[in-house]
C-alpha cells in the first residue's frame, strides 16, 4: 500500500480538474453581471475550448496503450493529449481578451488562469508518463 503523501497525481485528476474547468467557464459565462448576453459570440469560443480541453482528455484516456498496436495507440493519446495543452494555450489568451473586454476582476481572472494553468501541467505531466512508461516497458 502507497501512503496518501507519496501517491503521484494520476490521469484521473486531470480528468476531474478539465470537467471543473469547463463547469467552471460555463459557469462564469453565463452570469450576465460579469459577460453580458449582448456578447454571447464572444463567450462561444471561450466555452469550446474548455468543453474541448475536457472532451480531449476523456477521449485519450479511453485510448489503451496495450497490445499490439500500443505504438500507434500512443501517437492517437499524444496527438489529442498536445491538442488539448495547445487548446489551454489558446483558452489563456481568450481568457486576457475577455479580461480586457470585460473588464473582469483580476482575482477572477487569476483564480481561472490557474485553472488552465494546473490542467495545462497536468496534460503535460500524462503525456510524459505515457511516454516514459512504453519507453520501459510498463504497462
């Protein structure tokens, strides 16, 4: 038995955290006190991409990285894994833009940025552990 303490961050958590980031920009989309439903274009992208980030890491989570195919498989999870970070990336940038636009609060701003930012890491730190694990041999 791993104790609590020594325990990594499995794909799980990435999992749970890209669903409350997309709750979460649902969420903040939606009240109109912050985003007024006059921009309801302008909030579309913003909702995609997080809904996206979300659906990505589900989709590569179902892909097995066992059997014969494993090698190909693995190309399959990277390529949805990197399309997701790049989609954080991009979600960051709509993020500042609606800042500006908006002239949201910084602490909103900071406490969604995080969000991303910890998914972001999160895929980063997957990706690399799918990687590490077929290059040793572990499954």
């Amino acid at each position: 038995m791993v104790r609590k303490a020594d325990r990594g961050q499995g794909k799980f958590t990435v999992l749970t955290n890209a669903a409350r980031l997309a709750a979460h920009t649902i969420n903040i989309t939606d009240n109109p006190r912050i985003f007024s439903p006059d921009h309801a274009r302008s909030t579309e992208t913003i909702v995609y991409l997080a809904k996206d980030i979300y659906h990505k890491a589900r989709v590569a989570n179902m892909i097995r990285l066992d059997g014969p195919d494993a090698q190909d498989n693995l190309k399959e999870r990277r390529r949805l894994q990197n399309a997701a970070i790049d989609e954080c990336d991009q979600l960051l940038s709509e993020i500042q833009i609606a800042k500006l636009l908006f002239h949201l609060k910084t602490r909103k701003v900071k406490f969604w940025g995080e969000m991303v930012v910890e998914v972001k890491a999160e895929l980063r730190a997957w990706r690399d552990s799918d990687a590490s694990r077929l290059r040793t041999g572990r499954r």
